[in-house]
C-alpha cells in the first residue's frame, strides 16, 4: 500500500518534472518579446504531436522550432516573418488559426453555411406544418406529418 | 422525394467519413513541392572534411532520403534503398538527420550504404528548411534541383515506383 502511495506521489512528482522541461528557453531581455513568444508558442502547432501546440510540446522538433523563434525574435523579425517561415517550410497546418486562402475558405466558412442550410430547413419545416393547419389539405407531399397528427 | 432529403444527406455523410477515414492525419502535404531543393553547405558524413552543396547533383534527379540511426522505420525502408541502388536507376543521397557521425556510420556499416553522398545534417537545421517533422522523409527532387514529390514514412515499393514515375513524367513534360 505504501509503495502504491509512493509510486502515485512519484507520478505526480513526474508530471510537475515533465512541464518543468519545456520551460528551458532563455529570457529575452526585451519584456514585450516575452509576451509576442508566449503568444506564438500558443499560434503554433507542433507537427510530431498535431493536438499539442509548441508550447505544450516535448518534442524534440518542437524544442527546435522553439529555438528557432526565440532566434527570430532577437533577430527583430516580425510575428508575421516568424509564422510566414514557419508556413513555407511545414504548411498551413502548423498554424492553429489557418490564414483565409483558396484552401481553407471551407474550413472557415463551412460551418456557417451549414448553420444557413439547416436554418432555411427547419424555417420550411416549421412554415409546411403550419400552412397544413390552416389548410387542412392533405397533399400527398405533406402526406407523411399528417399522418404522424394524427396517430 | 420528401423522405430523401434525409437519405441523401446521410449518405453523403458517409461518403466524406468514408474519405476522411482512409487518411492518414499524420501525413501533412508539404508546400516545398514544386519548389527548388534550398541550397546550403553541409559535411559529408562519411569523409569528415568534406562539404558538398546540395546543388552539387543538378543536371540529374535524385532521391533525397532523410534518415538516423535512432529510427526504428527507416530500417525497415532500408533494403528497399539498397536494392535500388544496386539497380542503379536513380541516384540516392541521404540526408542524415540530428544524429551522430559515429553513430550514422556505425549504422551505415551494420546495414549496408545505398548513398552516393550523405548530407551531414546533425543540428537539424536543414531538415527544417526541407519541412522534415519525422524521419524517414523522402524527396524526389528532379533535374532542374526541384523537388517534385515528398514521401513521409518509410517507403515501399509501389510507392517508390510511383514517385519516380512522377519525376520521369515531368521531365519529360519540361523536355
């Protein structure tokens, strides 16, 4: 019982280890580029481990790609220099947030549209039942609901 | 016609389900196809003072294989690359990838060498130019020092007869 103890303690004691070693990144001395960092390791996805972003990532590409934006940061390239560099080399898939291109129109405006169609169904649905109300006529296309009103 | 509104969206359903199933979320298109091979200086692996430029083979098409002696796949590709060689169909250069020279070459040794050149890539810094994100990768890169075609896991042979296919056809095509 003890040992199960110690050894459930001990894999805690690993997961507070396991995230103390993603944090070996150097500290910029420039405060903001901390911030624009943190909030690229978020933006980026890590390729080896795709539902992990970089930040969250073991990895050991992620670990490089990690060096490489502190690298770029300190060279003074811009957010969007970091990600376009990022993009030519791995593709739109390392970017959390797809940028709206050819490719991914679906991606961003699929659901919408989705949302449309199912509106402008049940809109026709909700108006066919009533106008069958009022009218009472049983038309063989409604022939179905009133069957269903009834039972 | 009412009752195969719903049908027909539920069949289309599982058409795409069907789709998206048979793939490999793993496999990431890279946006390196069609474009030139990037031109950096690297060692040799094998002879240490050497360094080579990886636009060293234009003129010919080439297969650029990534590989390390810490990966478990790229063994399992490995005779197919040998038995190629042997063929002499198309030259074969590896790209060593985050490895050790003493390491790489005690594998190249146990397993045999199908390289004409090995790329001595140690940091990984190439194979982040080239997009690599798991070893083994595969590039078909062709006369003009384009890439053409990029395979990710180890390979086998349909798909190696596919791609040199794909290499052969666009040289023509540019002939």
């Amino acid at each position: 019982m003890k040992i199960l103890a110690f050894l459930i303690f001990g894999m805690f004691i690993g997961i507070v280890n396991g995230q103390a070693f993603l944090v070996d990144e150097k500290t910029f001395t420039h405060a903001g580029n901390q911030l624009r960092y943190d909030a690229l390791m978020e933006e980026l996805r890590c390729l080896v481990c795709q539902n992990q972003s970089l930040a969250d990532s073991g990895a050991g590409l992620a670990q490089d790609l990690r060096k490489k934006v502190v690298a770029m940061i300190e060279n003074g390239n811009s957010d969007q220099e970091i990600k376009d560099y990022m993009v030519q080399r791995y593709g739109e898939f390392i970017l959390y947030r797809p940028r709206l291109n050819y490719a991914t129109v679906m991606l961003w405006f699929g659901p919408f549209v989705l949302l449309l169609v199912a509106i402008g169904v049940i809109m026709r649905i909700v108006q066919s039942s009533q106008s069958n109300h009022t009218s009472q006529k049983v038309s063989s296309k409604n022939k179905l609901y009133d069957d269903g009103e009834h039972s | 016609m009412r009752q195969l509104i719903p049908f027909s969206i539920f069949i289309i359903l599982i058409i795409f389900f069907a789709i998206g199933l048979t793939k490999d979320p793993r496999l990431i298109p890279s946006p390196l196809v069609g474009e030139p091979l990037p031109v950096r200086q690297l060692d040799e692996l094998r002879t240490a003072e050497t360094t080579l430029l990886t636009s060293n083979l234009i003129g010919s098409s080439f297969i650029l294989n990534v590989w390390a002696s810490w990966c478990a796949a790229c063994l399992e590709e490995h005779h197919l690359l040998m038995e190629l060689a042997t063929q002499d169909a198309i030259p074969i250069v590896g790209l060593n990838y985050k490895d050790t020279r003493q390491d790489a070459l005690k594998w190249l040794y146990k397993n045999g060498d199908p390289y004409l050149q090995t790329w001595f890539d140690p940091t990984g810094e190439f194979g982040m130019e080239l997009g690599v994100y798991g070893v083994p990768e595969t590039f078909f890169v062709d006369r003009t020092g384009t890439i053409r075609h990029k395979h990710i896991g180890p390979l086998d042979r349909i798909n190696i007869a596919k791609a040199i296919d794909i290499l052969n056809a666009e040289q023509n095509s540019s002939l």
